[in-house]
DNA sequence: TGCGTATTCATGTTGATACAACAATAGTTG
DNA sequence: CAACTATTGTTGTATCAACATGAATACGCA
C-alpha cells in the first residue's frame, strides 16, 4: 500500500521528507514482522542479530565491542543483550586470559540449532520481501548506501 | 558507507537479506539523527510526529484513534505520548462533549511555535538527505512502498 | 616502578515500547 | 429498559533503549 494511505498523510513537503518517513515506516513494518517470527523461538530482533554476528565469526569468538561494531543498531546494550542469550544458553562468555578486561563471547550448539531452525523459514520469510525484484533489491540498497554517503 | 563496511559484514546470503538489513540500519541511523536534532527543542521524534500530525489537522481536533493511525510506529502508546507533550504545554486535551468516551486532541500556540522553528532547520537537515537525487528519491519511495505490497 | 591515560566492559537511571487487562461510555436488540 | 456488544481510552507490567557514570585492567612514559 502507498505510505500516504498507511498513515493517513495526503502530501508530503517534498520527495526526500517523504524518504525519511518512508525509510522509519518501512523499518518499523520490518521490525514488527521480524519480531512477530521470531516470538515462536522467544527470541528478539536484537537477539537474533547478534546470534547471527556471533555464527558469522563460529567458531572463533568475538569480544563485545566487535559485537557492538557489527550490531544494526549501535545503541542497544550489547552487555545486558548477551547476558541474556546466557542465560537462555545459547552464548558463553569467557574472561580472554591474555586480557582481562575483554569478554570473548561465542555461539553455543543450542544457539547454532536456534539458526538452523529459523534459516529454514527464513527463505519463506525473504518470501514476503518478493513483492519486488531482484533489479528492485539491488537499486534499493545502492540508493539506501549512497543516502548515508 | 557501504552497509557492508558499516557493520563490517562481507557478504550477505541475497539481495533480499540485505535490503532488510539495509532498511533497519538506514532508519537506525535516521531516527538517530533525528533525535540529535530535536534535543535542543526537548522532544523526542516520536513527540515530534505527532506535533506534526496535529498541525496537519489543525484548527480541527483529532481522537486520539486518529492520532494513533496517522503514527509511523502504531505500537508506541498515543495516551501517554499526548500526555508528554501536554505537560509541556504543547497540545490540548479535551473530553469530547458529544461522545464521553472520546478525547480530543489539538495542537497549542506554543506547539506551533516549536515546528515553526525546527521548519527553519528543516531544510537544512533534509540536505543530509541529498546525497541522492530527486529521481533516486522518488525511486526509493516507489520501491519500498512496492516492498511492502 | 609509579602515575596518568586509554581501553573495555558493567551498572544505574530515566523514559519508551510491547502487550495485556481494565474501565467507561455508547449503541443494539429482545 | 436491561443485557449484551462494540468503541474508545487508560493503566499495569515487564522489557528494552538512551545516556551517563563507574570499575577494572592495560599501556605509556618519566
């Protein structure tokens, strides 16, 4: 559906005002899928990322602040995140011995079977994102890219 | 910056992964400056939406209902956003004679002041968005409407 | 070595989000 | 009119985001 019905705004100023709505929109339309999908696996948005950080790096580990590097939103507290993922066993934590202020943070098997699972819905799920084509995908992200310059 | 650089991720497994990824790390960095920018005036940019959501309906008075649909994030709560910006003397809550259950809501004097002086600014922030141009821009809203089908 | 600084992470606090339950009023129907 | 249902907002609660501050360790240099 077009932004301006979705929220009830007949014109915008101009078209790069409407990029910006249309931008925090469509994000927190993902969000909410992507939260909705994942609720089945008690898990949040932001936990899943940093599950997937984490594989992407498996089986070295990382230590919080490469977690925090890589995480889409920055300013979420990547501290209390992966305590959290401990306690449902699905990260380790462990003091590096060469450094001890640094946290060396790592997958577990019950994390990786997390993945597993949701990356054999997850194509379903891209599924929903094939409203548009590959062209379309493409030029979107070199446009969003260039946005950020 | 290349989304990839940005959260130092090499590759991603499609063109659809990364238009999710894409988007939610765009609005991130949006909303972020967003929120920078209206420090100064002490709102937040979900207090700043509705401000704008009032103006756009002002002098008439809008429900709260219709203040909620016009929202860009539906799932944040309107009764305790308008008493925010109430406190601050920004808007205008009023029972609705005709229907008791209904509350009415309307932008102050003073509410108007605060968007006229972020307009001043306006201009200037949405040059942040002018890496792109006009054609790319109205490119990026047909297609992220199209994504949402 | 010892002192100042930088790095790395943790914690405290305030306010926002997500979701469910509740309350009050209005409309509907036998 | 009384009971039922729908509409419209409010409130409670747990969790999360945003930001500042604090604590422990490592490093650099006189």
């Amino acid at each position: 559906m077009s932004l301006e019905e979705d929220i009830k705004q007949e014109k915008f100023e101009n078209e790069f005002q409407k990029v910006a709505v249309n931008i925090l929109y469509t994000s927190s339309w993902l969000h909410n899928l992507n939260a909705d999908r994942l609720k089945a696996y008690d898990i949040t948005p932001e936990q899943f990322n940093v599950l997937r950080i984490l594989r992407g790096s498996h089986p070295k580990a990382l230590m919080l602040a490469d977690v925090t590097c890589r995480m889409i939103d920055k300013s979420s507290n990547a501290t209390r995140l992966v305590e959290k993922l401990r306690l449902k066993g699905l990260v380790r934590r462990e003091i590096c011995p060469g450094n001890r202020r640094q946290v060396d943070i790592s997958i577990t098997s019950k994390g990786l079977e997390i993945l597993t699972k949701t990356d054999n819905e997850s194509n379903a799920w891209f599924g929903k994102l094939k409203n548009i084509t590959k062209a379309e995908a493409q030029e979107l992200n070199r446009i969003l890219d260039k946005l950020r310059g």
